[in-house]
C-alpha cells in the first residue's frame, strides 16, 4: 500500500490558453518551465497546442507524487468548461498569464 505523505518532488498540473483566452488545454508535467518553453516553442507543430497557439499559462497545481498529479488532470480534464472557467477564476479570477511566475530571469 502506498502512504501519500507530502512527497519530495514536483509535479504540476496546469492549464493553458491561447491569446485570445478561448481555448483551455490541461497538461501534468515534472518540470513546467522546460514545459512552457516547449509549448511557446511548438516543439510539436502538429499538436493541439501548437495548432491553436495555446502557450499561456493560467492555472497550475502542484504535488509532490506524480499518482495525484495525474489523478488530478484526468479530474480537470473531465470536467465541462463552465466548470473549468470557474477553477480557474477561483485561483487566477483576472486571468493573468502567469508564465513569468516560471521563467529564469536572464542577466
């Protein structure tokens, strides 16, 4: 049986939009700034997220034990989007793009 204590690492579930903040993508990564890079970058020109622009980071959860992680997209990703929308206005009610909350400032 697994114990779910705090956990060490870190994990993110997260949620993204395209500029006009009409499309909503749910993704789990272990490192969301390697992750936002490559979806800035369409890393994948032929994934939904390259195809509809969607790079900007709105909403994000972290854990500690990638099992809640998942378990907590496959949660978010099943929910209607009213639904999802008011997730988010719970945890960013202006709908900031919040990428910069991860990028390495340069010197």
């Amino acid at each position: 049986m697994i114990e779910f204590t705090e956990g060490i690492y870190d994990f993110y579930v997260y949620i993204l939009t395209n500029k006009n903040k009409t499309v909503l993508y749910t993704g789990v990564t272990n490192n969301i700034r390697r992750r936002l890079k490559e979806h800035r970058e369409k890393k994948n020109p032929k994934s939904f997220t390259a195809r509809y622009n969607v790079e900007f980071l709105i909403y994000y959860e972290h854990f500690g034990w990638i099992q809640l992680a998942i378990a907590r997209e496959k949660v978010i990703k099943d929910l209607r989007r009213e639904l999802k929308l008011d997730l988010i206005k719970s945890f960013n009610p202006d709908f900031h793009f919040l990428n910069s909350h991860f990028e390495i400032p340069t010197e």
